[in-house]
C-alpha cells in the first residue's frame, strides 16, 4: 500500500494527463427484473444498506442504466443503491481523487479502460476476484476477452459492464453503385485502397462528394491496429508480465499504421474529419465516407443517423499484416468496487455488481447501447436471438471478439499515464497528416515524450 504522501502525488499526477471519452446515444426501453437472490448475511437482512454509485453514463445510457439500478433497488429490499451521474469519465476519475483524500468516495465506482492500471496503484480497490473467491462465483460463464483486459497479476481487478470494441462501418449501397460486392467488406488495407478508388466520388468542380474511407485521430485505433499486428504497445509484455517502463510503438507495426493511413490521405482516397469521433461519425451517416472506422457501441447511433437512406454493412477491424496472434482489445468501461467503507457494504456492493451482470439485465443493456453482453448466457435468450435477427450487422462484433486470440497484445497495455499517451499519440498522427512530420520522426517524438511520463509516474508509484 503507498502511503498518502505518495497517493497525493499520483493523484496530482494522473488529474493531468485524463481526457474525454464519449459515451454513444441508446433508446430508452423497460428492463427485465432480475431472478437474483438477496444478500444471505444477517447482517445485510436486519437492515437495509444503502450504498453509492458513481457512473458516467450521461444522456439516454444514463437513462438505461437507471432503470437497472431502480429495478436491483425493487428486487433486493436489504440494499439500496444510490446512482450518481459524475460527468465524463475524466470528470468522474477527478471527483474520485479528490473525494478519496477525505475518504469520502463511493462505494462502487465506474472507470473506463485506461484508468486500470491507475486504479490498481492507488489501493483504493477491492479486488473483485476476493467475492469471486469467497464465494466460489462461476466466472466461466463471463466473456474470456472482457474479463482478461482488467485481470492484472492473475487478479480481477474490476467487473467489466460496458464493453466495445472497433469495427468497420461501410454504406452496402454505395458499394453496389460501385460494383462492389456489398456482403465482402474489405478485409486489409490493401483491399480499403483498392475499394476506395471505387467508391470515391467527385463533383463537376473536383471537389470530393464521398470519400471511400475515413477514421477520426483516435488513439484508441492506434492501440487496436498495434493489437491488430499482434504486437506490444509497452514494454514487459504490454506492462502485464512486470510494470511497463517504456512505450515501444515506433517500429514497423506502428509505421504500418501512420503510412497507410498517409498513403489514402494523401492519395485522396481517405477524408481526414479529424479528433471529433463524431464529426467521422456523422460523415458516414450523411454519406460523405462511404466506410469507416468506430465503436461496436456506435451501432444504434449510426443506424438511426442512417435512417432509410442507404443500407449499413459490418465488417471486422481491417487487417495490416497477415498475423494470426492479432485481434482487437476491448474499450469502455468496468466496475470497481472501493475499499472505502465496511465490509457489509462492499459485499452489497458485490450483489448489485452480480445483478448487473445477470443475462436478464445485460440482454437490456445490450439492446439499449450496444455494448457486448458480459455473459455469454445472453446468447442463448430468445430475445437476444430475435434482436440479432433484427440487427445483423451487430453478429460482426460477437464473431470478431470470439475470434479473438487472448494474449498479451490483445489484453491491451497497462501504463499509469495512458489518458497523455492517447492525447501524444493523436498530437503525432495530426503531424503526419499534415505533413509536418515524417512517420518515423512523429512516433520517436511520441515514444520519448510518453516514456518520460512513465518514468515520473512509475517513481511516484515507487515500483
């Protein structure tokens, strides 16, 4: 355990390097109350415990999410949970740290991926692999891939809820227009140039109508075409076999990503929207990219931006060698569960933890966000079957996360400055873009930058 000294300073530490994550828009539905069972400590029978919830689910997620905990509240009379909507993900990690210095924190927290590893080192966490434990809890029926991005020393940290992934979106009527075949999205990058050609439109004064590709300046894909390859983003196993001391992404995996994606720029082939997710996003939707690259989460948001207008195909993350330890690593959000108060209320917290998880409330959150269900019992639900049957582009997902390979590039990297390395990362694909540096240069610059973070984090930690 650090001592509070060292606490402050990570904390100072890590409030400066978060940036905003977006959340996609879900529609508002009825949820399914659970069939779990009531916490069996008398301690929780006798009285009712009631417990706090910050998230970060704003809009119609919060919503969704709402009525979950509303019907956990209805059906476990002993617990009641209190949800607390806390901003953004950096905003909510900002309120965390400063209300854990008076030890005032909830007492379940939701933190996106990147924040992992930062969660582990402050000691705040109860690792929800000790109720696991404890109860002897069938992780089996759990997705593998989700659960092992927040295993950490062969401990799981947090409880995946919210879980994504990257895929290719491209418009099926446009590829018919083009004589493509619109059931054969293109596979590798090879393939989006040739079927960009195709697809590019132009008007009479040369002005591009409908570019054939375009990916918003995410870090987030930079770190999935690294997985993709089947190659480290840090150092010691992607800071999974011992601390990570260095980023390693400036070799041939990472100029595979910045050449290509300057080779469709600069050839006119790729529209480049910039870091706005959803400025890409809604180019797509309007039909100005007739393919591009987002969140399996964004599935709703694009069909309903879509309408009628054209039809909308799937496909998995576009490959860039022919590896076959590549894959895609999960994004979003889990649940952590705070050392803040008593036992009682941290095993309450772990009986709303399991009702979230619960097929029945998960097959809700699925069909509300689009997020992966976290247990694969939902796949066998007669509704689940009926809303796949209804949206097919979403059987894409499932087929790539399950073809997924877990090892330790696609776990994705642990390093407690994450949140400034996606920043420095986008700041060096920006450079290439607008050619003010070459590939190579802008990812060394990036490397030495990140690694100093690193360095002064990892002394601050003292490991």
């Amino acid at each position: 355990m650090m001592n509070f000294k060292r606490i402050t300073s990570l904390m100072l530490i890590f409030g400066l390097l978060i940036v905003a994550v977006g959340c996609s828009n879900v529609q508002k539905q009825t949820a399914t109350a659970s069939t779990s069972q009531l916490p069996t400590s008398n301690s929780l029978q006798n009285k009712v415990i009631e417990i706090t919830f910050w998230h970060a689910m704003g809009g119609n997620l919060g919503t969704a999410l709402n009525k979950m905990v509303e019907n956990f509240n209805k059906t476990h009379p002993n617990i009641k949970v209190i949800a607390q909507f806390q901003g953004n993900y950096d905003e909510e990690l900002n309120k965390l740290r400063t209300a854990q210095q008076s030890k005032s924190g909830p007492d379940i927290v939701q933190v996106y991926d990147i924040g992992t590893r930062f969660m582990v080192d402050s000691g705040w966490a109860v690792p929800v692999q000790k109720f696991i434990d404890e109860e002897k809890y069938d992780i089996s029926k759990l997705e593998p891939n989700l659960l092992a991005y927040y295993t950490v020393d062969n401990k799981l940290y947090s409880m995946p809820f919210n879980s994504s992934t990257p895929i290719l979106y491209y418009n099926k009527t446009a590829f018919k227009e083009a004589g493509l075949d619109p059931n054969t999205p293109p596979k590798n990058f090879g393939e989006i140039e040739q079927y960009s050609k195709k697809l590019l439109k132009k008007d009479p004064s040369g002005k591009v109508t409908q570019y054939g590709y375009s990916m918003a300046i995410y870090g987030w894909f930079f770190e999935q075409f690294m997985a993709k390859q089947g190659a480290f983003y840090a150092n010691n196993g992607n800071g999974r076999d011992a601390r990570a001391t260095a980023v390693v992404f400036n070799d041939e995996a990472g100029l595979n990503i910045l050449n290509w994606w300057k080779k469709l720029v600069e050839e006119g082939l790729a529209g480049n929207f910039g870091r706005n997710y959803d400025d890409t996003l809604n180019a797509f939707t309007a039909g100005r990219t007739a393919m591009f690259i987002a969140s399996t989460a964004s599935l709703k948001q694009v069909l309903d931006g879509v309408g009628n207008r054209f039809e909308v195909g799937t496909g998995f993350l576009p490959a860039l060698n022919n590896s076959r330890n590549g894959g895609v690593i999960i994004g979003g959000a889990s649940l952590w569960i705070l050392n803040t108060r008593s036992e009682e209320y941290q095993k309450a917290a772990w009986e709303f933890i399991k009702y979230m998880i619960s097929p029945e409330q998960q097959l809700f959150w699925h069909q509300n966000t689009g997020y992966f269900p976290v247990t694969k019992a939902v796949y066998d639900m007669a509704e689940m079957k009926s809303h796949l049957e209804k949206y097919p582009q979403f059987k894409t997902a499932i087929e790539q996360l399950h073809s997924t390979p877990i090892n330790r590039a696609t776990q994705g990297a642990l390093i407690g400055v994450f949140p400034e390395a996606r920043q420095t990362v986008e700041k060096a694909i920006e450079k290439v873009l607008q050619n003010q540096a070459a590939p190579k240069q802008a990812l060394d610059e990036a490397v030495q930058s990140i690694n100093k973070a690193i360095e002064n984090y990892n002394q601050t930690v003292g490991k």
